[in-house]
C-alpha cells in the first residue's frame, strides 16, 4: 500500500516539478523566477520525505532539513537583494 501511495507521488511531484521548471523558463521578472525556484525546492523536500516514508531510512531526515534551510536562507537573500535593487 505505501509503495503504490509513494509511486502515484513520485509522479505528481514529477509533474508539479516540470511545471515549476516551465514556470521559471516563461517568468519575465526574477521575483517570479525566484518565486518557482523556491517552490521547485519544496517539491525536492517533498521527494526526500516520500523516499523517508517509503524506505523507512531515517538519515533522508538529516538530508530534508538541511536543504529546506539552505532553501530558506538562500530565499531570503535574493529577497533582499531584490528589495535593495528596487525591481
């Protein structure tokens, strides 16, 4: 039952990525390129904790909290660099 739960997630996470990854290539303004770049690194975190549950490896754990706070960090540099520039 989990592993036909953590496939059907897989591919719609897969989805959600390519759309993330279309949406960054269309967006005119780097907040909106930003913006998609942050939720595609969601999506990443996502992955890790469908492969946690899957696997029941607990050490994707250590993995998932480290890239959210690199994904946060590097987030809120770009919007201050954004917020500095004025565009």
């Amino acid at each position: 039952m989990i592993e036909t739960a953590a496939y059907m997630s897989y591919g719609l996470l897969s989805l959600a990525a390519l759309m993330c990854v279309l949406r960054m290539l269309k967006a005119r303004t780097i907040a909106n390129r930003i913006v998609a770049l942050d939720l595609l690194l969601v999506i990443v975190v996502l992955f890790l904790a469908v492969a946690t549950a899957q696997t029941g490896e607990h050490s994707y754990l250590n993995v998932l909290v480290v890239v959210a706070l690199l994904g946060f960090i590097g987030t809120a540099l770009v919007a201050a660099f954004i917020e500095r520039r004025g565009t």
